[in-house]
C-alpha cells in the first residue's frame, strides 16, 4: 500500500502539490499517463481512451516529444492534456536543483504546459520552490498502478486500481515499454470498472503555455507511418 497509495508523511513532503483532486457533486477519477509518448505504446493508449471517450492527462518526456512529434500532435488533436516530466526523465532524488530546472526548461521548449510531474515523485529541496517560481503546478498522485512493475501480473494492476480508487483521485498508468504488458490488459478493464462504478472522467487542471505543432519539431511523422494501431 505504501507503493500503490502514498502515505500521508510522503504527501506532506510536498504539501503544495496535487494529490487528489475532488469535485462536488461529482464522483470524479482523472487518469494520467507517465513516460510517452512512443509508438510501442501511445496509439494504443490513445484509442482505447477514444473508444471509451475517455480524457486523460500525458506527461511526456521531452526526448520523447522531441523524437516521436507527430505522436504528441495525436495527444492533442484527441482532445487529452499534457504535462511535462522533465526532458531526460531525471531522477530528482539523484539530481542537482539548477541541473533538474534546466532539463524542465528544455522540456518545455517542446511540451509548453504549467503541469509538471516529477519523474518517480522524487524531488529534493529546493527543487520545488524553483519549479513553483517558474510557474509550474505540481502534480502527484493517489493511486499507482504499478503497471511498470513486470514482476506484478496484470490481474495485480487492474486490482490496485480497484482497490485504491476514491472519488477524486490521480491515477498514474505508464505509456512506456515495461507497462506494455500489463497495460493493455489493466486500462481497458479498469475504464470499464470505474465506469460501472459511477465515476467520470476529467482531466488535470492547467492551461498550456502553448500548443505545439507537429511543424514546431524537428522529427514529424514519416508519410508513409501508420498514427494509430
């Protein structure tokens, strides 16, 4: 439970960040996904939120952004948000505070959204005072799937959905290799669940700074590449 739902004492480290986030009125759920975009995974990702109509919250990689264009223009034009995860996907528990800003800036460059999560949730002092001057709200979890874990079998990650799910929680599913497996067992089963369970599906507050373009980049699509699965 102290991997799947963080505890209180880990929450108070960053008291000023977004954890859960509850509606009134409203039995609310909001799905992130961590890591993407690649095109292993993301297309998939994509249609299975379209074929349920279901919105949902990407924090990319900026390296990713940069390599596969053409795949973030897909994010957008489905109407998802999007956040930034840093540029290398740095580990803030193991990264100087000026390093860590410098790889968010070069993120945004490509991504430009005042969302920022911390890749793995870890950050040290002052990283998040740096990132809160900069404009950026942090944003957290309640509920990790695990998805990553290839350990876990995909039954385990569709059930810590289950489990752990409360009205207003962050859900983090990963669009990355490693959750390849799981993921597509666990997302599916899981929209459907928290569907039959009464919930709907919003997405992270933020504005964009702006919206890129796959002619901002430097990689688009090639012509002849398929955009969805």
């Amino acid at each position: 439970m102290l991997i799947e739902q963080p505890p209180f004492l880990y929450r108070a480290l960053y008291p000023r960040a977004l954890w859960r986030l509850k509606v009134p009125f409203q039995k609310t759920v909001y799905l992130t996904f961590d890591d993407g975009p690649i095109p292993e995974i993301t297309p998939w990702v994509l249609d299975v939120l379209d074929d349920h109509a279901v919105k949902a919250t990407f924090f990319c990689v900026g390296d990713n952004v940069r390599k596969y264009a053409y795949l973030y223009e897909d994010i957008l034009d489905s109407g998802h948000r999007v956040g930034n995860h840093t540029f290398n996907h740095l580990q803030g528990w193991l990264t100087a505070p000026k390093k860590f800003l410098t790889n968010t800036r070069e993120a945004d460059k490509l991504i430009g959204s005042t969302l920022f999560r911390p890749p793995h949730g870890h950050m040290i002092f002052p990283q998040p005072l740096l990132l809160k001057r900069e404009g950026y709200k942090i944003v957290m979890w309640d509920v990790v799937t695990r998805d990553y874990n290839q350990k876990l079998p995909p039954e385990r990650v569709l059930e810590n959905v289950k489990k752990y799910t409360r009205d207003g929680s962050i859900v983090v599913f990963h669009d990355s290799l490693k959750a390849e497996k799981n993921m597509k067992y666990a997302l599916p089963r899981a929209i459907r669940w928290l569907k039959e369970e009464g919930y709907t599906f919003e997405l992270i507050p933020g504005m964009p700074k702006i919206h890129r373009r796959v002619d901002d980049f430097d990689h688009p699509a090639p012509a002849a590449a398929s955009r969805r699965w």
